[in-house]
C-alpha cells in the first residue's frame, strides 16, 4: 500500500501550515513550478523532493544551501523519513508530523490553509475533505456524486460505479463524437474522454520536465498564456555546470496558429492514465508534467520514470516548437560543446569576414556565423573569452552590411527616378543577395519593390 506523508510548517513563514503528500510524492522549492512552492529566497527553485519506496525517502536535488534531516545533511542519496523526523530547507522547518497508508495512483500536495495556491486549481478545505484523487476533485469535468465511505470500502459498490461510470462514458462518446475538450454549461457526468473541440480555444498549457540523477539537475519548464500570448520558458542546470535563463517571447500569428493546430491534433484520448515507476537505481527521476486548459476545461497528465509514446511525442514536439520560437536550442548541450561550437562558428565568420568582397552574400554568411556563435554561449557563465571576438566581430559585419544595403538602396531610387528599370532590377536583386533572409524587413521590402519595377518595366517597355 502507498504512503502518504502529512508535513507540518512548525517554523518560518506561514507556521502550521500542513502539507499531505501520497502517490508519487513531490518536490519542494521556491519555483513555482514545484510541487510545494515556498516563497524563500534561500531555496533553490527545485530544492528537495520526497517521494515513496517502500517507505517514505527525502532527496536533495543539488540545493544552493542544502537540505537537513533532524540536523544531518541530506546529500544525492535519499535518506527514509520516520514520524517527528524535522526537515530543514532554508528559513522552513517542517516536521514529519504522521506516515499513513494510502492506495492513492496520483500524488497530492494538500495545504490545509486557503493561502496556497496551485497552478490550475486552489486546494483551501480542510486536509479530511482532499483525501481524493486530484482529478476527481475538479467539478467542471466530473458530476458523479461521490459514495459514502461505506459504499467506497465494498467491491460490489465500487464494481457498480465503474459500471455507471463506463456506461456515460459510451453514451457521452457516441454524442461528444471528435470532441477533444468538452465545453459549454453541460458537463460530462463520469470520467469522460475527453477531446479538444475544433471550435474551442486553447486558454494555456504548462509543460514540465525534470531529470535528476546522483550528480545532476535538469529542470525544464514552458508556459504559454493565450490572454498574452507569451511563449515563456524556464531553465535550471546544474551538475556539470551551472547554468540558469528564461526566455520570453510574443508568438506571431502564423506561430500561433502552428501551436493551436499542433495541441489541437492531440488525440488525449490514448493517454489513460500514466503510473509512476521506481528508477532502477532508487535515486534518478525523470519526470514530464503537462497541463492543457481550456476555459474551465483541465487535462493533465504526469510520466515519472515511465515511457509512453503518445505523451512524449506531445511533450517533445512542444520543445522543438519552443527551441525554434525562443531560440533554446543551446539547453541540450554541455558546457564543452557550447564552448567547441562558438569557437567553430568564430572561425567560420571570420573566413567569410575574409570573403566579403568575393560575393554579395559573403558578408551576409559572416553575420550568420558570428550570431550563431554568440547564440551557444548565451546560457553560459561567466562567459568564455571567445565571446569578445564574436561580440566584435558581429558589429563590425552588421555595420558593413548597413552600409552596403543604404548605398545600394541609393541607386535603386536613382535608377528609379531616371526610370531606367534594368538598373533598378539589378540593384534590388543584389539586395536579396546582400540580405536572403526572407523574414528580414529589408529582405521583404526589396522583394515587393521589385515585383513593382517589374511591373513598371512591363508597362513602359523597359529603358
């Protein structure tokens, strides 16, 4: 039977606060990603976890200022929990205040003070009333009214519940149809599969993955906020190197409805419901967490050390989307190889620097390179001393290639005003050659000049 572990706040902000935490347990920091987010500057953002074996275990997940266990530093390797054990996280002292049984397939973390305030739902009644699955205690997708406690702890009632539950299910499919959410005032009365409809918005979705090992800290966190429409991700790690940055971003319209359409063709109903696994070695944790809302509408899912295909194709596909809209690509990579990849990059610009007489589109490739190069140290620091030549090296290319798009632009409005058409042609064409990225302004503005003067040409018979 899985435990369930009820802490209770006896020092520092908020003193006798209890939290209970069961199933898969949870993490503990001053992120607000965390399980149990602590407003503490003294946390790390993912700080310690407690989770379960065959009794409760407290990790420390590489903290700034560690973790204490009745006065004893808690390193990589877990140590048990025991009733009246005192855990000690920055300004926080919490005790161990009782270890029960519970048969309970998702982790809760149930405050019992209305302070707390998690992501995509508020847990504020007494910790007696949240012993339930989390899933279940979300109104807007459930109106099975929940048993007594005598109809629970009978199989033939749980048996028939099922049965009720299964038989809604069949008739809310055959009317639902290709719904991936459902909206509107009429909600499912049983656990419904849910599906995303086509004319129902995305309002948010929050993806989170965290990967920690004896030496090793990764955290990964991306949010998207539909009312902004702000792209935002979040990045700790730590082991090898220190590294942490968060990125924002406005999607463009075309991103967006990329997005929409992506998150739109998820078929959440092949994803039951996913139950944690215990790492071969009892200390690694690969954990991805993804909530998707819509309205009131919630679908959430959580893999811990457990592969399931559908889910991670999901959550991988909404990384790539991330790393091409925020530029994050350089995450995935060690201190080393950033460092290997600037010093490539540093030695390509300055080849194509060389070059920048030799072709229109030379200099254009020196830009390119020295940004590439500047873009795999971004999340490195202190900074290596490669970024002082890429940092110059960029702004003496990008000034040159100013100057050349102002002197040749010149003679496209001299050629213009004289109409000779062929000129012009040519000028703009060099234009596209001095600057081939469509999505620059200067690249887009050159290509529409140019279908103009074509059409000029046309019309006058060419000079």
């Amino acid at each position: 039977m899985k435990k369930q572990v009820q802490l209770i706040v006896v020092s520092g902000q908020e003193a006798g606060r209890i939290f209970v935490i069961s199933g898969e347990g949870a993490v503990i920091g001053r992120s607000k990603t965390a399980d149990i987010a602590l407003n503490d500057e003294a946390l790390s953002r993912q700080h310690c976890r407690i989770f379960f074996t065959s009794e409760p275990m407290v990790q420390d997940l590489i903290s700034s200022n560690g973790t204490l266990l009745n006065g004893v530093a808690v390193r990589e390797q877990p140590l048990p929990l025991h009733e009246g054990d005192t855990l000690t996280i920055g300004s926080w002292v919490l005790r161990v205040a009782q270890i029960t049984g519970l048969a309970q397939s998702q982790a809760t973390v149930t405050p019992v003070t209305p302070e707390k305030t998690q992501l995509f739902e508020s847990a504020d009644a007494p910790i007696e009333e949240k012993q339930t699955d989390p899933v279940s205690e979300r109104p807007e997708l459930f109106k099975a009214e929940k048993p007594s406690e005598k109809e629970e702890s009978s199989p033939a009632a749980k048996k028939k519940l099922w049965l009720i539950i299964a038989l809604c299910l069949v008739l809310f499919c055959s009317l639902a149809g290709g719904l991936l959410f459902m909206e509107g005032t009429e909600k499912p009365k049983a656990l419904a599969v849910r599906q995303i409809a086509r004319t129902s918005q995305l309002a948010e979705f929050h993806y989170e993955r965290l990967v920690v090992d004896a030496q090793h800290l990764f955290s990964y966190t991306l949010t998207y906020d539909a009312t902004t429409n702000l792209l935002m991700v979040d990045v700790t790690d730590l082991g090898e190197a220190d590294r942490s940055f968060s990125k924002v971003t406005e999607l463009s319209k075309d991103a967006k409805a990329t997005l929409m359409k992506m998150l739109w063709e998820v078929d959440v109903s092949k994803i039951g419901e996913i139950f944690p696994e215990r790492s071969p070695d009892g200390i690694s944790l690969e954990r991805r967490k993804l909530t998707l809302v819509r309205g009131t509408e919630v679908w959430q899912r959580t893999a811990e050390n457990v592969t399931h295909p559908i889910f991670n194709g999901i959550c991988e596909t909404l990384e790539f989307f991330a790393s091409n809209e925020l530029q994050v690509w350089a995450a995935q990579y060690s201190v080393a190889e950033l460092e290997a990849l600037a010093e490539e990059q540093l030695a390509v610009a300055e080849r194509y620097w060389e070059q920048r007489d030799l072709g229109d589109d030379k200099l254009w490739a020196a830009v390119t390179a020295y940004k590439k190069g500047l873009s795999a140290l971004e999340t490195l620091n202190p900074k290596p001393e490669t970024i002082k030549p890429l940092t110059a090296g960029l702004t003496q290319a990008e000034a040159l290639l100013a100057e050349r798009y102002e002197a040749t632009l010149f003679e496209v409005d001299q050629a213009l005003n004289t109409q000779r058409y062929e000129v012009a042609i040519q000028q703009l064409q060099k234009i596209l050659r001095l600057i081939p990225d469509r999505d620059d302004r200067r690249h887009q503005q050159a290509s529409e000049k140019l279908l103009t003067v074509e059409q000029r040409r046309g019309m006058k018979g060419g000079r």
